[in-house]
C-alpha cells in the first residue's frame, strides 16, 4: 500500500512553504503484453470524470482531500518505523512462502519488475507521482543518475522525504514538494519518466489523473501507472454487481478514496490520447503476500503500540485492511500495472 495522496489541494489549509521550493535550476528532459481495447468505460470512472460537478459534491471532495492529507500526515511514521522507505506493495513469486524478513526486499523487486516491464533502462528526468517519503524517488535517481522531483498531498511525507534525501546525500538529484497531481507545477514534456507507484487509487477525476501524467511527459518519455483497480467489467455488464460496490465502499470510506476504475478504463484513457506500446497486466498473485503481511506486523507489539498512537485514523485504515484481502481473494480488487509510451 501506497501511503500516499497525490490527490488535488482545493484548500489553504497549507500554505506555500519552503517545501515548494525547487533546488534544481533546471531538469532536461515476462510474457509480453499486447495493447488491450477494452469493450466498455466503468460507470464508477464516468462518475469520477463527470465535466460538471453539483456544489454539494465540491465539499464531498473537498472533505475527501483534507482527510486523505490528514491520514498520511498521521501514518507515514508509523509506516516507516515499520516497514521502512517503500510505502508500497513488494513483488513476490506466486504461492511463495516469505518471512517478514523478505518483505523489503521484495518492495525493491516491485520497482525493478516495474522497470522491466516497462522497457525502461535509462532515465534523466524522474517525477514521483504520490512520492510518499522517496523512496522510489531516490532509488531511480541513484540507479539513472537521473533528477527526480516527488509531489505528494502530505505535508509530513515531503518535509520527512526531504530530510531522507540529505541525509543520504541526494540533495543535488531529488527535490518534494506538496503539490497538486490534477494540476502539476511542472512545465509540458518535462519529464523522460513519469512514474505513480500506488497514487492512482486515490485520484477523484482519472481522466484529468492521465491527461496531466500525459502532459508533464516528453516526446518518447515513458509513463508508468502502478495503482488497484477493480475487475473489467464483462460484455454483458452495465456496472459492478451489488455486492462489489458495497465492499469497495467499506474499503472507500477506510483509506480515504474516490471512486475505482478498472485496468480497462485506463487502457481506454491512454489510448484517447494516442499513446503508444500501451501494455496492462494483472500483478494481483504476486502482491498476495502483502497484506496478511501487513496485518500481522499491526499485531506485533510494536506495530500495536504505535497504531494506537497514530489516531483514529489510521486505525480505521487498519481495520479495511482484512476488506482488501477478501476483495484481492473474490477477484473483485486487482493489482494492475499500465505503461505506454508518448509518441516522439
């Protein structure tokens, strides 16, 4: 899980800061996976994308962003203490039987499978979309050479993302900031790699979601979309069934969510703007291991101690977690990877 909200800021409950600040004078710009033509738009997406939008649902929104913030703001020590500088899924061989040694290991793994699948071997400018504490941010920049920029809607993660970096060192090559990823402060085509690892999942507009990672990205750059879903809908199907909504619903109202979409629907979002090599797939079995994971370090002493002193909040986020197994398990929830390439 992504502990992270790269999720729009309509509010001045955070002020510009020294956290907007940029350091850079300037930034430069297995089984393969054919492109997919999905056969219906989830009804769940055309809600989150609608063009206009009553005003009593501008302050659902509104209330949706600050307690997105706030639930990261709370949890991302926790995380950290925890499970360390990846607040995101590892990759694990399907069935396999880890330790909780392995667990960290396998969140670097995640971003290598990513790359890989992605075809990507080389990168001089990196944005982190939902960057969390930079975790990925500084990984690409050390393994590239490349300058990253993170925007995260948690002021507590960049402020602890900046403090990681110098410490370590990378100062010169990565830079956070709180910012808007429905409306990046980034100029058009400027960066080479446009990475949201697990930030997809809490964008209330995906089509506005896609259209910036699609403008911020330069002519050959490569965009990479890690992010849960829900199931495709069949050819027969108008809508999820009764009972998926209900449980995504639970899962919504814990981890501070907007509507999901399916790996479909952002397939067909990708091709609306002419992308090409677009490839989907479904890494659900090889996330399988995480979250059981995730509950049982909840219920060390350690991990129990410090969610009570997180707040109410965060524990409310811990209590769904047994909802995204159960969803994961009845194939309503996936764990889907999309990449594409902008044309030259």
């Amino acid at each position: 899980m992504n502990l992270t909200a790269a999720t729009p800021i309509h509010t001045s409950s955070y002020p510009p800061s020294s956290l907007h600040s940029n350091p850079f004078n300037s930034i430069s710009p297995r089984p393969s996976f054919s492109s997919f033509t999905p056969r219906r738009f989830s009804p769940l997406l055309a809600s989150s994308s609608a063009a206009t939008t009553p005003p009593s649902l501008h302050m659902d929104s509104h209330r949706l962003h600050k307690g997105i913030a706030e639930f990261y703001d709370q949890s991302s020590g926790l995380w950290e203490n925890v499970w360390g500088q990846h607040m995101h899924h590892g990759f694990y061989d399907p069935h396999s039987s880890v330790s909780l040694s392995d667990h960290r290991a396998a969140q670097i793994r995640m971003i290598e499978e990513t790359l890989r699948f992605a075809g990507v071997e080389a990168a001089t400018a990196v944005v982190d979309v939902g960057c969390g504490i930079g975790g990925s941010s500084r990984y690409l920049a050390t393994k590239f050479g490349a300058k990253c920029r993170g925007i995260t809607l948690s002021p507590v993660q960049a402020k602890r993302a900046q403090e990681i970096s110098a410490a370590e060192g990378l100062s010169d090559k990565v830079c956070f900031e709180v910012a808007d990823a429905l409306n990046q402060p980034f100029s058009d085509g400027e960066f080479d790699l446009v990475w949201s690892m697990e930030s997809g999942e809490h964008m209330p507009d995906k089509s506005k979601f896609v259209s910036e990672l699609v403008r911020v990205t330069a002519p050959g750059g490569t965009i990479i979309i890690v992010t849960w879903c829900h199931r495709d809908l069949g050819p027969s199907e108008s809508s999820l069934q009764p009972w998926e909504l209900k449980l995504l619903q639970k899962i919504c109202d814990g981890f501070y969510l907007p509507a999901w979409c399916s790996t479909a629907d952002y397939v067909k979002l990708l091709q609306s703007h002419n992308l090409q090599d677009i490839k989907r797939a479904d890494w659900s079995e090889n996330v399988a291991p995480f979250w059981p994971a995730v509950i049982r370090s909840a219920f060390t002493w350690k991990g129990f101690t410090s969610l009570l002193r997180t707040g109410w909040k965060t524990i409310r986020g811990a209590l769904v977690m047994p909802l995204m197994i159960e969803g994961f398990n009845k194939d309503l929830i996936k764990f889907a990877i999309i990449t594409c390439r902008k044309p030259q």
